[in-house]
C-alpha cells in the first residue's frame, strides 16, 4: 500500500474548495492521515537470489509482497537502524555480491 499516496488524496479532499465536508468528516480524515504517518515504518528487506525458495515468479521483478515473503523465510528482515549497523559491522550474512535489497515501509503495531 503506497501509504504516501493515500496521505496525498486524503489532503487534498480536505483543502479542496468545493467539498462541502462536515467538521466531523474533517476530523475523521485528518485522524486517516495521522495513523497513516505512526502506523508505518521503513523495514530493510534482503535477499539472497542463489537462495531463492521459489516464493516468487518473476526472479527479476518480484512484487514487494513476494519480496517480503522472501526475505523473511530467508530471515533477513532488519530496522533500518539494524542494518545499517549490521552493514556497517560487516555482518557475515549480508553480502553485497548476491544480495538484493529493498526499504519497504510496513504497517507496525501501536501500543495499546
């Protein structure tokens, strides 16, 4: 889900001149695009292509679902602040010869 896309359209019904929303609508589309904003967050997805379990079928272009799906069998899923310190750390698993990688923003719990 392109979640900055959604924020965009959510925006412009709000500013938009003509509508004729209620204060109650407003409110209800501005709390849209704030859960939009604390409900995701940036996930470093890798995968090995010789590793590949077959979860996808176009080894070239997989989708982001398939890619996930992927990495996460492959147990390669990181926070950004993880990989980048395991990057930064040589991390034994993370190999820039055979590795693809891909930031994907992923919903996330809220505390309850």
């Amino acid at each position: 889900m392109d979640t900055d896309f959604i924020q965009k359209a959510i925006q412009n019904t709000l500013d938009h001149p003509a509508n004729n929303l209620s204060s109650t609508s407003k409110d209800l589309l501005g709390t849209c695009i704030n859960q939009l904003k604390i409900n995701t967050e940036p996930r470093v997805f890798l995968i090995n292509y010789d590793k590949n379990s077959g979860t996808f079928d176009n080894l070239h272009n997989p989708s982001d679902d398939d890619f996930m799906t992927e990495a996460e069998l492959q147990g390669t899923v990181f926070t950004l602040e993880g990989f980048v310190k395991n990057f930064n750390m040589s991390y034994s698993e993370i190999n820039q010869e055979t590795d693809s990688i891909r930031i994907i923003h992923v919903p996330v719990s809220l505390p309850v």
